[in-house]
C-alpha cells in the first residue's frame, strides 16, 4: 500500500500560519505536520528524523514547508535542511516565510507583463522603487526585480540606516545590487517617484503610500502594483482587481498603467499551489525559493 503523503511544515514564529496549512491541504498532502518556534539548530535533527523514518520509497511522499516572516533566516533554513538529506534518502522543501517568496514573484511577474503588454519593455535598465521595502515583501520583491535586471531601490518610511542595512545584506545573500533610500515625507516620495519607470507598493496594509499628489510629481512611470488589499490601499486610484488599468492621478506619466492586490494575489494563489503539488509528484527532490517562485510566475501570467 501506498504510504500516506506527509509535509512536515517548520516555523520559527510561535503559530504556524493557518493560509499555509489550508495550500498544503488543497494541494493534496494527507498528513499536515506543524512546528513552531523552530530554531535553526534543531533542523538537521528534525530533518533526519522525517527522511529516515519513511525509507526511500516514504521520503518521495513526503515533503518540508519553511514559513516564519525573517526571509534571510527561511533561506538559512533550507540551506541547512538541503545539507542535512543523505541521498538517497532525500525530500522536497519549498521555503515562503509570510508568503513572501511566492507574493513577491507573483508582484514581479505581473509588472513585468504590463511592462510588455502596454509599453513593449522589459525589467532589465528600469528604474524600480519599493515602498515597505525593508519588509519581508519588500525585500523579496526588490531581490527578484534586481536580479531581472531592474535598478532598484528599497525604501524605508523611518530610517535611510535600515534600508542600507538591508541592501547590504540581502546584495551580499542573494547577488542583486539594490540601493537603500528614505521615504519619510511626501516630499520624499515625491522625489523617488519623478524618476520611477516601476513602483511596487509592499507596505504595511491598510496605509496609504502614494495619494494623488505625489502621482502627479511621477513624470515617466509605466507601471504600478499595490498587494495592500485593506482600505485605505496603497496607492490611490488602483482598485483592487485592476490588471493593467490606467493610473488616473499620474497624470504626467502617459500610458502608466497599474495592477491591485488581487490580480496579484490571484497568481499567488495559483502559484503556492502549483510549487507544493510540484513537491508532491516529483520523482526526485526539488528545493524551491523565490528563484523557483518567480520562474512560474512568469509563466502564469503568460496564461491569463
């Protein structure tokens, strides 16, 4: 008989986040193992006894899931659990701490579209800003969008030291080359955004980023996405399904066009599920993170 699939879902926060329990239970797992408060010197341990308890035919029925919100410590995670395998005892992990590798590809993904769609261009040699971008959103998006090509900038609405801090960072994990800057006042935003061809809106929900006003300073933006989908979302004028509609207060920026949090979270979806079947019927060992998450992406949005 078959051995039941299992996923075995680690979390360094206190509660495993229950969105996830619900993707891996929709996805087709049977048995949904949560952890929580997983320090990162327990994995080797709890990674040996998942594989060698299941035996070579258990282990490709079984699966590790690595949320959590520190998106550097999730990639600490599944380096630490892919060293800990011992072949051929081996089993997938897909990391999404605050699922915050497949929103962001999602995010990406779908700018990089409308950037064709409507203005027949590519990530590579724009200028990209991040709002809330020294969130663990944030981040990701601005690591994908970097490493597609975009000159991007992070920005922190409290502290230019903590934006350079992570830049630093996340350049020296990941290989981008992004840029830590301040957007404290309207004036600040206004003067990221004059020189945008991108903003990405990743801050906290239920905060306006960008009114109308500072729109208006915007004088060759193309396109726009927002994955705040509580009122007061992020930037003015985008409603919440717009897919590629055009910015009504960027009035200097022609063509500009923008995308709402749940055309974005409608590929996240899409995506989350895809990556844990994608585990579940692999013949051999995959190990997933906002690489993987951004490469699908890509390919959904091509599918709408």
């Amino acid at each position: 008989m078959e051995k039941r699939s299992i996923i075995h879902l680690f979390d360094p926060m206190p509660h495993t986040s229950p969105f996830d329990l619900n993707m891996a239970a929709d996805a087709g797992f049977e048995v949904l193992l949560p952890y929580s408060n997983v320090d990162i010197n327990e994995i080797n341990g709890l990674i040996q006894d998942a594989i060698f308890s299941r035996g070579p035919s258990g282990v490709k029925r079984t699966g590790i899931f690595i949320g959590g919100r520190d998106i550097g410590l999730a990639l600490d995670m599944l380096a630490t659990a892919k060293k800990a395998m011992v072949p051929p005892f081996e089993v997938s992990i897909l990391a999404d701490p605050s699922g915050a590798f497949t929103t962001a590809a999602a995010l990406v993904a779908c700018v990089e579209h409308q950037l064709k769609q409507k203005h027949n261009t590519e990530l590579s040699g724009l200028r990209a800003v991040v709002f809330g971008g020294t969130g663990p959103v944030g981040l990701a998006t601005a690591v994908i969008a970097s490493l597609a090509g975009a000159v991007t900038l992070i920005s922190d609405h409290l502290s230019v030291d903590t934006a350079l801090q992570k830049a630093d960072e996340y350049n020296r994990r990941c290989g981008s080359s992004l840029e830590g800057t301040y957007a404290g006042s309207e004036a600040d935003k206004a003067r990221l955004i004059s020189t945008a061809d991108i903003v990405f809106c990743t801050a906290r929900a239920g905060i306006e980023v960008l009114g109308a006003s500072v729109q208006a300073d915007a004088h060759q933006l193309k396109v726009a996405g927002d994955v705040n989908a509580v009122p007061p979302l992020g930037i003015k004028g985008i409603k919440l399904k717009d897919n590629g509609a055009p910015l009504q207060y960027a009035i200097n920026s022609p063509g500009s066009v923008g995308i709402g949090a749940l055309a974005v979270g409608d590929i996240k979806y899409q995506l989350q599920h895809h990556l844990l079947t994608q585990m579940l019927n692999t013949d051999k060992p995959v190990y997933l993170d906002f690489r993987d998450a951004f490469e699908q992406a890509r390919i959904l949005v091509k599918q709408l």
